[in-house]
C-alpha cells in the first residue's frame, strides 16, 4: 500500500510529457491518418502540376507572395506586426530580383532572410548549426535577449503562462535548460533519420505534426520557438513531396490561434498523440488548399493586370491593386462607391464614373443598384473552407 501511494505521488508530478518514462518515444493511430496523408500527397502533385505550367516571373512573383505571407503570418502568430512590403522587397533581393530602395528593419530582413533559406535549404540535414543561424536572423538587432544564436541557459524555468502576474495559469513548462542539449542532440537525431529515404521514413503530416510538437516540447530557445518550430513543420512537408511546398501553414494556424494553443496544451501532458496529430492534418491539408487558391487566385490577378496595361487611370489602378491585395477571397461584403472615393480620394461622382469603367473594361462585376451596388473581382473569388479530420480518419470539410 506504501509503495502504491508513492507511485501514484510520482505520477502526480509528472505534469509533462517529457517527465514521463516514454518520453520521448510518442505512440499514435496511423490509421486515423491514412486519409489525410493520401489526400495531402494529391494535392502536392496538383500544385507542383499548376507551378510547372507557368513561366520564370510568374513563378518567381507567386512564391515571394507566398513566402512573404507565411513570413507576415508566422511573426502575427506570436503577436510581432511585420511590415509586409519591407518583408517582400528583402525577400526580392535575397532572390536577385529588381526590389525598391526602401529601408528595412532588422526584424524584417531578419525574417525575409530565414524564410528563404528555409526555401533553399529544405533538402539539407537538419543541424544544430541551422536552428541558430535561423535564431540569429530571427533576431538580429535584439539586445534585450541574453542567448541569441544558442539554447537557453537561464536557471529560471521556461514556462508558458498566462492571467494575472499575482495567480498565473501555467499551461506548460519545459524541461530545465541543463537538459536542452542532450534533448536537441536526440530531436535533430530523430528527425533526420525519419526523413524520406532514410532509415525510419514517417508519413509527411505524421512527420511534420511530430516534429513541430516535439520541437515545441523542448523549446530550445529563450524566444521564438514557434516560428521556427512552424519552419520546421514547413520542411518536412517539403522534404516529403521533393520540393518546396509554399503550404500556407502560418496563415492557416493564425486563423485558428486559439484552437493551435489549445491543442499544443492537451498534446503535452501526454505522450499518445493521435488527437494532435489528427488537429495539425486537418490545419495542414486545409493550409495546402489555402496555398492553391492563393496560386490560381495569383494567376488570374497577374492576367487581368496584364490585360488592363496601360487602359486604367491611377485611381482606377490603385484601387484595383488595393482590392487585389485581400488576396483570394476579396473585400468583405464587395467594393461600394464609397470605399473608392476612400481609397482613392475621389468625389462621389467621379468614384461612379471611374467604377462604370472598370465594370465595361470587365475588370469588375457590379452587383446591386445604385447605394446597394457593390462591385467584385471579374476573376473567381474562392473560399477555402475548415478542413477537420474526424474519428474515423474521414477529412471533413465544416
């Protein structure tokens, strides 16, 4: 009876995961995944299909816009507003490519820097060496953290927590920064070896949704570990399918920040992780299809631009652009007659003269009449709807 009690006092303090004797060695329900994972591979191979039928600068116009939102999305996550032209003019130069003369901030370059690597990188090995560069360019300029480009080292523990200072809810802590060394050595062991073609292949959303909770487990880093915990995420799914997938990960996870939290938080006080898993494929194929609409919808854009060359006065043009920039699902509710003239200054009068044009030159759609006309993109508008994966391993679409 004594020694009953004092199992069930050590149960009582292995709060985390990482202090239960299984750690690290996670168990899930394949099965449950099978769906997701055969409908993730589809839609990679439809991407990579759209991608090879479009010429150098429409490829290269796509993926800066992509790599730039998951850039913006990614630091929004964590609560760190990026300038998103800044982020896309370094990202232009990291590239070689024509970028305007405007001054960048640290934090931008810093993250324009790390999300092209992580695009050029995808196939390389991870390192040790790898995660600090990244670290170092998350934060360049900082001087208010202690390790930058290295683990932690702080005594106090790493703990995410939240309420009032005086009755904190701590919903996770880390193993102690004595550990994060032999913890790291043993992850980047891991996940190179689970890698396609190596010793022990996992599937790629299996893969990725381990990787991105076990990174996250250990948070390695005294900041931003969820943004490189997410890029880790991102290169794994490229490693599975041979190519940088551009997947709208971060767009996808900002949408839905507080189920992300809630669904890290349930996934780390246990070491079964099927529940997770099943979260990050449902975040992860609805992401994919998120990243299609963006390419189709980027596609139609850079055609209708092109056909309208030379045919649009600057308010037109500007307000176009401006709309354009809602990427593809659009303004909310549809372009009025007043949104122009805010936009671009114009008088009432001439905000419906200039709109008419636009609807004759087949640049618009009008719906409605008079105050009630509200105007929308002549190309498609797609809506990228909740994607869940259910009990049964059924995608579902809510």
């Amino acid at each position: 009876m004594i020694y009953y009690e004092r199992y069930k006092v050590l149960l009582s303090l292995m709060r985390w995961n990482w202090q239960q004797p299984d750690w690290p060695n996670v168990t899930w329900n394949g099965s449950r995944l099978a769906q997701a994972e055969q409908q993730f591979l589809v839609g990679a191979g439809t991407l990579i299909g759209t991608f090879k039928h479009l010429d150098g600068e429409e490829r290269s116009h796509i993926t800066i816009e992509a790599i730039s939102t998951e850039a913006v999305t990614t630091a929004e996550i964590e609560g760190e507003i990026l300038d998103r032209a800044s982020v896309q003019s370094s990202i232009r130069q990291q590239f070689g490519l024509a970028a305007d003369n405007r001054r960048v901030r640290p934090a931008e370059q810093g993250m324009a820097e790390m999300m092209v690597d992580l695009y050029r990188s995808f196939s390389v090995p991870l390192s040790g060496e790898m995660l600090f560069a990244w670290h170092r360019l998350l934060f360049r300029g900082r001087r208010d953290l202690k390790d930058v480009g290295r683990y932690r080292t702080s005594g106090e523990p790493m703990q995410v927590v939240s309420g009032p200072i005086h009755e904190p809810k701590v919903h996770f802590e880390a193993p102690p920064s004595s550990h994060v060394k032999s913890e790291m050595g043993r992850f980047i062991a891991w996940f190179n070896r689970t890698g396609p073609g190596n010793r022990e292949p996992l599937p790629a959303l299996t893969r990725a949704g381990m990787a991105h909770l076990y990174f996250e487990c250990i948070h390695p880093f005294e900041d931003g570990n969820g943004r490189i915990g997410r890029a880790l995420a991102e290169k794994t799914m490229a490693q599975s399918v041979g190519q940088p997938t551009l997947t709208a990960l971060a767009a996808t996870i900002l949408a839905k920040r507080k189920s992300y939290y809630e669904a890290l938080e349930a996934a780390n006080k246990q070491n079964e992780i099927t529940a997770w898993l099943a979260w990050f494929a449902g975040v992860a194929l609805e992401a994919q299809r998120r990243t299609t609409a963006l390419v189709e919808f980027l596609i139609d854009k850079a055609r209708l631009l092109d056909r309208l060359r030379g045919q649009l006065n600057q308010r037109q043009e500007k307000a176009l652009r401006r709309m354009l920039r809602e990427g593809p699902e659009g303004f909310a509710g549809g372009l009025s007659a007043g949104k122009y003239a805010t936009i671009t200054g114009a008088s009432p009068a001439t905000a419906t003269r200039d709109l008419v044009e636009l609807v004759t030159k087949g640049a618009l759609i009008r719906t409605g009449e008079r105050k009630q006309a509200r105007y929308q993109f002549s190309i498609p508008l797609r809506s990228v709807t909740s994607v869940v994966v259910n009990e049964r391993g059924e995608v579902v679409q809510s």
